[in-house]
C-alpha cells in the first residue's frame, strides 16, 4: 500500500493526526494492533485543555465533545480539612472541559471512517524501515497476512511500548525518566459526582481525586503504594478511605457510593525522549513522553503534539516546505517540558512520599497554604492546568 504519511497507532494522537490532514488533504493510514472496541472502551484521561477542545472544535470533531461535555471554571483543591477553589476564568482567562479520552477516540474513528478514511484496526507494525531515506515502510500483519506501508514520513503514535521509539538506531535518542514511589487505583462508579468540579485532595493518608464521566458516573482515584494488587481493595475498603481522606471540617457526606464498574491501577512515571524526530520517522504522544496522571496533561500533550505534525505535513505537502518538519522535535519539547514540570510540580505537591519526613510534610503544607492564599500562585495553577497557548 502507497500512501503519504504511515501512522501507527489508533490512539488520541494517531487518530487526530489522521483527522486533521484529511482536512489539508493529505490521505494517511493508521495501523492499530488492537481492536476497535478495545480502543473504545480504555478508561484513561478526562480533563481536555481549553485549546485542545478548540482545536477539537476547529476540525470539525468537536460536536458531541460540546454537547455532552461539561465544562469546568475551575479545581478545589482540599487539605488540612478545608477546600481552596482556584478559578480559571477569573485567573487565566480560560476553563477545561470534562470530557473523556475514550469519547474523543470514539468521535475520532466514527468521523475517520465516515470521511472513507484508511483505519486498520487488528494490524501490528512489526518493523520500521528506511527512515534515513525518502521512501520509508512500515511492515505490519493484518487478518493472518503481512502489508507492507510504503510513505513519505512515518509518524509513532504507538504508546510508551511500542516499535516507534524502538526503531531508532542506537545513540540516536536522550532518554529522561523519573519514577515515583507511588500509583494510582482508579475507579469508574454508577454514583452522582460529589461536587460540580473535579477535587484534588491531599491528606497524610494520600492523594485522592474526585472526577467524573457524567452526571450519574464518578470516576475516582486513590494514591495506592507501587505493586498494589487490586483484590486488596474490596469496594468497601475503597469507599471508606475516599470518604476519609476526602472528609472536611463540619462533617457532611463526602463522597457518593454506588456500583464499581471498573477499577485498574496506574503507575506513575516521568519520561522523555529526544529528539522527537529522526529522519522520515516522527514521535508523537505517549510514544515519545508520558507524565504523571495528577496535571491532566498525558493527552493534551498527545494533542499538541500531532497540530504541530500536521501543520508540518500540510506545509511539506502544499509546497515543499521543510521548516516545520525541522523545527517539530525543538518546538514540542518546549511544550512537553512546561508539562514535566507542572506535573511533578502538582504530584510532589499533593501526594504523600512514604519515605518523607515531616519536614517535607511541613513544606507541603506550606506550599499549599500559599497557593490557597495567593493570587499569583493560584495563576500558575490556573494558566498552567487550562493550557498555556504559546510555550
Ligand atoms: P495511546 O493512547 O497509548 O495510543 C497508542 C496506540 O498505539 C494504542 O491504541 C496501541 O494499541 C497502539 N499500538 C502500540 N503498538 C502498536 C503497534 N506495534 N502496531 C499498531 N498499533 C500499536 N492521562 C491523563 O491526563 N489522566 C489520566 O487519568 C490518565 N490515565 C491513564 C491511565 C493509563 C492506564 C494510561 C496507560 C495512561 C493514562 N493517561 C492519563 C495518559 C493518557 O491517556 C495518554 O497520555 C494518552 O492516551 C496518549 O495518547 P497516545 O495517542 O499518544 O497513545
Ligand atoms: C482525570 C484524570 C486526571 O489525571 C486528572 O488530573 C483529572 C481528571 C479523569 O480521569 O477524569
């Protein structure tokens, strides 16, 4: 199969990638391992960035994400007790909306297909080859046979494990990583969400995150250690330590119960890979750099990335040019390491390091008293939560 640009990857970036060069009138492919109820039902991000869903909007793949989304003028964050709200509009002139990762992939692939656009779904790339030349390949099986993609770029949007970041030659790649001592047990319940906005609590026990899906549908989180089993977290176990690490001064139901309809764990990492570019072969997404969960910005960052892609593509495709293909890697990464920082800034912040000492508790709560009672704190909070337009 000849097609201009090879993308691997059915996920937020490929998709979206995909979606927005149909729109310059640059054809692709996308090749997904998994299939498309698979694809479909992966419980992962929530909150999308002001100008993510701009962007959503512009290309036309915005309209179920404005009528079934909701938006969001801000955060709480709770400690000590008491709730501090930060105000997006008010602070940085912006707000977010709630609206899930496996929402925008279903809109992504109902809107590819119906544009007769090329998704295979089930079709492994195995191996990448000639990204040092102008007619690289990606070889893949699909239904039992082998395909080859022969193109003019090839784009990874496979994921922290796939083949994308794989295929480079040795050397070829700067590799940055963190861990943390902790993870993250998530839930999906059939109860109301507590609040009207998403609540980010810091307690001696550990963090917890009230978040939802729709008006009947929380989704919850609790900082669980590394190597936590979920069969030691029976539902009753789950809703108790939610209710005690959520409860406030004055008492008052905390959190809403109701049937748990999926639970998984979330281990936490840093990670970046540069450059985001070698030759014909572009990464993009989870494929070049993950984040931890707690500043919302693993799929925004996935987003970001492939609009800079396509403005590249489309420009290289409409006359040749190559000074956006060239800057991509250098540009992204500004981007991606604004959100490193904000989001070992917000994890460090919230969560409580079984191996710190009170000293660090003592800075923590500081820290969180100063934002609860600054306005230029909270404005970094704010401006950085809802998507910085320019980095
Ligand atoms: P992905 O969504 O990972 O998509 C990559 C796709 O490539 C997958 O569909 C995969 O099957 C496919 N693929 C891989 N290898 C191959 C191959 N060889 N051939 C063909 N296809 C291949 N972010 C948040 O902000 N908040 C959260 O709460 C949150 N929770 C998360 C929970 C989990 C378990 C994970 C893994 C991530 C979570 N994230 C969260 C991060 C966010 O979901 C990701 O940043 C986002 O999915 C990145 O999108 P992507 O398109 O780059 O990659
Ligand atoms: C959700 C996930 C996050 O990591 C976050 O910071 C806020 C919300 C969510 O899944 O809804």
């Amino acid at each position: 199969m000849r097609v201009p640009v090879g993308i691997i990857g059915a996920g937020p970036a490929g998709l979206f990638l995909s979606h927005l060069l149909h729109r310059k009138g640059v054809e692709s492919v996308v090749l997904e391992r998994r299939d498309r109820a698979y694809c479909e039902r992966r419980q992962r991000a929530g909150v999308v960035e002001h100008g993510v869903a701009e962007a959503l909007r512009a290309s036309g793949a915005g309209e179920r994400m404005d009528r079934e989304g909701f938006v969001h003028d801000g955060i709480e964050l709770r400690f000590g007790g008491r709730g501090h709200r930060v105000d997006f509009p008010g602070l940085a002139g912006r707000h977010v909306l709630v609206y899930a990762q496996t929402e925008i992939v279903k809109d992504l692939i109902a809107r590819r297909l119906a544009d007769g656009g090329r998704l295979l779904f089930e079709a492994e790339a195995t191996a990448i080859e000639g990204i040092d030349t102008a007619r690289p390949r990606i070889r893949f099986t699909h239904g039992g046979a082998d395909g080859v993609v022969e193109c003019d770029h090839v784009v990874a949007c496979d994921g922290f494990h796939g083949i994308g970041r794989a295929s480079l030659p040795a050397g070829a790649l700067t590799t940055f990583e963190k861990a943390y001592p902790f993870s993250w047990l998530g839930i999906l319940a059939d109860a109301a969400p507590t609040s009207d906005e998403l609540i980010y609590v810091h307690h001696p026990n550990g963090f917890a995150l009230h978040s939802m899906r729709s008006p009947a549908v929380s989704r919850l989180y609790l900082q669980v250690p590394n190597g936590t089993d979920p069969a030691d977290w029976p539902d009753e176990r789950i809703w108790a330590e939610l209710a005690t690490r959520s409860r406030l001064d004055g008492g008052g139901e905390t959190v809403n119960r109701g049937t748990i309809t999926d639970k998984g764990i979330t281990p936490m990492r840093s990670f970046v890979a540069e450059p985001m570019r070698h030759g014909a072969l572009f990464l993009a997404g989870d494929a070049a750099h993950i984040v931890p969960p707690t500043g919302a910005k693993g799929l925004n960052l996935a987003m970001h990335d492939v609009m800079l892609l396509a403005e590249a593509l489309g420009a290289w495709h409409a006359t040749g040019a190559t000074a956006l293909l060239d800057a991509y890697s250098a540009t992204a990464l500004r981007r991606v390491w604004r959100a490193q920082h904000f989001s070992s800034w917000m994890t460090s912040l919230l969560h409580t390091d079984p191996s710190g000492t009170e000293f660090d508790r003592r800075l923590q709560t500081s820290h969180l008293e100063h934002i609860a009672g600054s306005r230029a704190v909270s404005t970094y909070v704010a401006e950085n939560y809802t998507g910085l337009p320019r980095v």
